[in-house]
C-alpha cells in the first residue's frame, strides 16, 4: 500500500537554506521533510525578499515538475505532498554541485562573454558550479570538479551531464505546452545511499529557471525580483496556474 502523509511526523530541523527548510521525519531516517519559505533570495542573499504564498506555489510547481518528468522516466527524490508548502522527499547524499542547463543565453553567462541575452545556443550548454555559499558558488572545469571530489570520477561528470540533457527535453516540453520558452536551469542531484541510484533533487521553479514568454519574450521568473522588474507574485502565479491546468489535462 502507498504510504499517506498521516503516515508521517515532522522531526527536528535539519537545514535551513534560503527558500526552504529541511528536517528529519520521525522513523523514517529514509526520507526528508521539505519546507519551502516564503522568502526570496537573490545574488547570494545579497537581496531578500518573499512574498506571500510563494512557498506554496513553488512547493506545487516542483511537485508538478517532479511528477511529469517521473511520467517520461526521469526519477527524483519527490515522494509526496504534504500541506500547503511541504513535501515528503528521498534523503540522498547530496552532490555539492549545481548544474545549469542553458538553451539561450542569458544571466550570468551572456554576461561573462558578452553575449546579448537571448542569443539561442545551437545545442544546450551544461555547466557545473561547486555548491559552496562562502565561494559564491563558482563555475567549475570537470577537471576541478574532480580535484574537489565533487564526483569520484569522470563518467560521473558524463552521466550528470546525460541526466541533466534528460531533464531538459523534459522541461523543454512540459513549459512550451504553457507557452514558455526554457531559456536555462539549475538543478541538483544526489545519490540513494543503498542503490547508488542518481535522482534529481531539491527544486525546479520560477526560483531555479529563466522562463519567457514565447510570444511576448516576457520574463516569468525570478529575474522579475532580481532586476526590480514588478510583479513577481503575478509571474509565479501564473507559472503555478498554468502549469497546474496542462498538467491536469494529461492525468
Ligand atoms: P546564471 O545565469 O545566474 O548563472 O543562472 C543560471 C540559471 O540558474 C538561472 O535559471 C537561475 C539559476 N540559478 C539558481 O537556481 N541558483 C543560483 O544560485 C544561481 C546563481 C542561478
Ligand atoms: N540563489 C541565489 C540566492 O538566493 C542567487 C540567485 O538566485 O540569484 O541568493
């Protein structure tokens, strides 16, 4: 039988990052409790904010992502949805790498080359950055990403990279259903301490993704708080709001 969220009792805090919380659940030293705040975060907490409600439109938007790309065979930590903001996940060991997915360029990318945002790539770019706050997260080679034992070895770095490509043709399709262009991504994998299994982890939301508009080049994301852009809440909504009804009309 499949387990329901009375099932399970919040334990102590584990973690607590910038938009969400994490915290143990009482005998299942399996699994992991997310929290996702309210709060808003950008340029390594330099600027914050939150708005109301943002918690639960990103803890749904990733549990509609985590679900659709479990249809198309793409597994990851998501276990089940709990509440308003929370959700019930697969404790992994974490990979303290970010990896980012871009299929224009944008951010911070177009800026280092500089590149005019919005130049298309004619094949997606993946790049990896080390998940370290007090470094401000750098850009890392494969070959630093071994020298920091990030992974243990180069087919690691291969198949992050596959995994990511995955998530991408994915994602590609699930935001171009609702009229969004996926310009880039950031996501996070860890491993399942029995399988060894890589799953997708943490989240995938208007926080973690560029997301314009296709025909009005609208920008839908987190750049709308970055760059003082107005209506953030709206964006996320509508994200949320649309996601939820392309989703609701494939189930
Ligand atoms: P960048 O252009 O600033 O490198 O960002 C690339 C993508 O990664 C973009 O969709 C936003 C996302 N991202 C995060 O999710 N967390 C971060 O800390 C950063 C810097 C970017
Ligand atoms: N995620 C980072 C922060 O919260 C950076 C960003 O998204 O701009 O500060």
């Amino acid at each position: 039988m499949s387990p329901r969220a009375t099932d399970f009792e919040k334990g102590d805090l584990i973690y607590e990052g910038k938009a969400k919380r994490l915290f143990t659940v009482q005998n299942h030293p399996d699994l992991i409790w997310q929290e996702f705040k309210d709060s808003l975060t950008a340029f390594n907490a330099q600027k914050k904010g939150s708005f109301e409600n943002k918690g639960a439109v990103n803890r749904d938007i990733t549990s509609l992502v985590f679900r659709f790309l479990a249809k198309q065979g793409v597994r990851s930590h998501w276990v089940m949805d709990i509440g308003d903001c929370e959700q019930i996940t697969r404790r992994l060991t974490m990979l303290k790498v970010e990896v980012v997915v871009r299929n224009v360029l944008a951010g911070s990318t177009a800026k280092k080359f500089q590149f005019e945002e919005g130049t298309p790539l004619e094949r997606p770019l993946t790049e990896f950055y080390y998940k370290e706050d007090v470094l401000n997260d750098p850009f890392i080679s494969d070959e630093q990403a071994l020298m920091l034992k990030v992974v243990s070895k180069q087919s690691e770095l291969d198949e992050l990279k596959r995994a990511a490509l995955d998530v991408n043709r994915v994602l590609i399709e699930f935001f171009g259903g609702i009229g969004l262009d996926l310009i880039d991504f950031k996501i996070e994998f860890g491993r399942d301490p029995k399988s060894g299994q890589l799953l997708l982890a943490d989240e995938i939301t208007p926080d973690s993704c560029r997301l314009w508009d296709r025909v009005t080049r609208e920008k839908m994301d987190k750049d709308r708080f970055r760059r003082d852009l107005g209506d953030v809440k709206e964006s996320y909504e509508k994200v949320h709001t649309l996601l939820k009804s392309a989703w609701e009309s494939k189930v």
